[in-house]
C-alpha cells in the first residue's frame, strides 16, 4: 500500500471522528437546548403565576416594575411636568410654535397612564403573541421538534470524495444551532429587561427629544413577542430537508429572523442579535481551519519521520495543535496527532531495520550513520 493510501485513510478517519463528533453534539444541542426554549410555557410564560405555581423570569422582572414605577416613575412625573412647562416658555418666547406645543398636555397624560398599566399592557402583547405561537409551532404535530425528523433525507452521507465538505458543513449546522439557542435565550432576557424599563421610557415620550426612545421601545418589545412565531416556521419547513445545504438555508433564515423584522421597520438587528450570513460564514471559516489543522496534525509527523526531533518538541507541537482549535475538537484533534506521532515511530522503526540488515550486510556498519551505506554503494 503506497503512503498517499495511508494518509488519506488517516485523513478520513480523522475526519469522519470530528464530524461524528460534531453531530453527537449538535443533535442534543438542538433537541435539549432549542426546543425547550422554544416551547410555549417557556416561550410565553404567565406574568402573574397561579397560586403554588414556580414564578418565572417575568414574574420576577413585572415585580420589579411594580416597584421601579412605585417608587422612581410616580415621583418623576412632577420633573416631567416641570420640564414640560420649561419647554412652554421658551418656545413662547422663541418661536410661535403652540401648535405643536398644545399636543404635549394630552401625551404627558397618556404617558402617566401608560406608565403605570405598563405590565397589564405588555401582557396582553404577550398574550397575543402566545396564542398564535402554539398554532404555528403545532403544524404536522410538531414534526421540527426533533433533529432526526429534521434532517430527514437530507441527513450526511459520508464518503471518500467528501470528508471535509461534511466537516465544514457539520460545524456550520453546529454554529447556527448553538447560536440560534443564544438568540432565543437572549429574547427572553431583552423581554425582561424592557419589562423593567418601558414604563420608564413611556413616562419620557412627551418630550420631543426622548420621544422615538419610547416608541422605538415599546415595538421593540412587540417585536421580541412574536420572534419565536417568525423563528419555528423555517425549522417546520426544514422537515426532511432534500439536501444538507438545503437544512444549512433553513437554519440561516431560522437564525436571521431577527433581520427579517428588522427589514420591515424594526430595531432586532441593531442590538447585536447573531447575523446568519456571518455565522454561516464563521461556521464554514472555523470548519475549514480545524480542517486544516487536523490535515496538518497527520500529515506533519509524516513528512519529518525521516528527521530525528526531541521528544519535548514533539510534545510542544502536540500542545499547540490542540490550543489552535476550540474544546469539542481538542480530543479529535489530540488523536490525530497520536495517529500522525505514532506513523512516525513506525516509519522510522522500519528505517531503523532496514539500516540494521544494511550494516549486517556491509559488514558491521553504524546504522546511526546511514550516509556510509552511499559509499559503499
């Protein structure tokens, strides 16, 4: 068997660990980190528990609410008020604009209103929003639910002529459903949060100035409400996907949902939510330098098995292979280098031999010292 057969027999083995590996992890990522999030109870949790029912992140950020309007936004409305009545005089002395100043009155009451319904509102926001998801999410009986049912027949067929494609594609499913668990958690913190902070920014909306703050607020939450509707309806159509990089297609637009809204008007993909060109781009990047890593962790003792190296430099570079890489693939990675070390030890053991029955046959001769052999010759 000729060498380059050994080689890329050892560089599909290699690949065929990582993406074994990658898959392994990317199935629970998915069926016990994306769907129990994107559940309805966890989705849309009740504000206001039941009697003996556990509270959730809501309940927790509308008692905080309570308290914040309580005892900070009832007490502002009088510098609002103030500051208001600031505004009057100078535009009365300014500029003849009452028109537009006349307005104010009935905002600032609005405003105080909004204020302290802030939670009841936002609740029925969520409500809404809560009674279509499960309608979406419960299309073919909730088929996406699973990652087998999604892949489907578009699962990985792994080959000789496709080992790193199916890597890199394997690390950019990985990516995208890693990072799509990290947008869901962090609707479900930005919906808290803004709880917290909308009647704040709704007390603000007279003024001109702070106005677009409260507005863009409250679509903002709007928005987060119904992300989870937008989200599920590209992982129900990627059931029985026909191709692999038909799921990638759909997991992208599972992942850029946030830039759809934003597209129609609104403020998603200003707030750093994962965009799905670049974690499709960074998944294929990652893929294919891990790749390139393992080629080089195999292929690397190979080409200097003629050359004796110390024993720590072949531990340092064992080290810095792995340190090149993220941790699911240090373990691979870390074999490959073991498979690549241990090739070298058997390539110069037969050397080794090889010079031994030389000298035997040459008479005695140094096998330490092969260039005495050319001599000879």
């Amino acid at each position: 068997m000729a060498v380059s057969d050994v080689v890329q027999a050892v560089l599909f083995s290699l690949f065929a660990v990582l993406t074994g590996a990658l898959w392994a992890i990317t199935a629970p990522t998915y069926d016990y980190l994306l769907v129990p999030e994107l559940q309805p109870a966890a989705a849309y949790p009740a504000i206001f528990p039941s009697s003996g029912g556990s509270p959730s992140f809501l309940s927790l950020a509308a008692q905080f609410s309570a308290y914040l309007v309580a005892n900070v936004v009832d007490p502002a409305v009088v510098l609002v008020v103030l500051a208001l009545g600031a505004v009057y005089l100078a535009r009365a002395v300014t500029s003849p604009t009452r028109v537009r100043l006349e307005s104010l009155l009935p905002r600032l009451v609005v405003a105080i209103v909004l204020a302290n319904v802030t939670v009841p509102v936002a609740g029925a926001i969520l409500e809404v929003a809560g009674a279509t998801y499960p309608v979406v999410s419960g299309f073919d009986g909730g088929a996406w639910q699973s990652w087998a049912n999604l892949t489907g027949i578009g699962g990985l067929k792994f080959a000789w002529d496709n080992g790193i494609l199916a890597f890199v594609l394997s690390f950019a499913l990985f990516s995208l459903v890693l990072l799509l668990a990290l947008a869901i958690a962090a609707r479900n913190a930005m919906l808290a949060v803004l709880l917290v902070l909308l009647p704040a920014f709704s007390l603000l909306a007279p003024i001109p100035v702070l106005e677009p703050l409260a507005r863009r607020s409250w679509l903002l939450f709007g928005e987060l409400a119904f992300l989870p509707v937008v989200v599920v309806i590209p992982l129900e159509l990627a059931v029985g996907s026909p191709s692999m990089l038909v799921l990638v297609a759909y997991l992208a637009i599972a992942l850029g949902a946030p830039s759809l809204i934003n597209v129609a008007g609104g403020q998603l993909g200003r707030l750093g939510f994962p965009s799905a060109g670049g974690a499709l781009t960074g998944g294929v990047e990652r893929g294919l330098a891990v790749a390139s890593v393992g080629v080089s962790s195999v292929t690397r003792p190979l080409l200097s098995a003629g050359r004796s190296a110390p024993r720590a430099k072949a531990v340092q570079s064992v080290a810095q292979s792995v340190a090149k890489v993220p941790i699911p693939f240090a373990a691979p990675l870390l074999a490959a280098e073991g498979i690549g070390r241990g090739a070298e030890a058997m390539f110069r053991h037969v050397k080794d031999a090889r010079l031994a029955i030389a000298s035997r046959r040459f008479g005695g001769l140094d096998p330490q010292h092969p260039e005495r052999l050319s001599d000879l010759r």
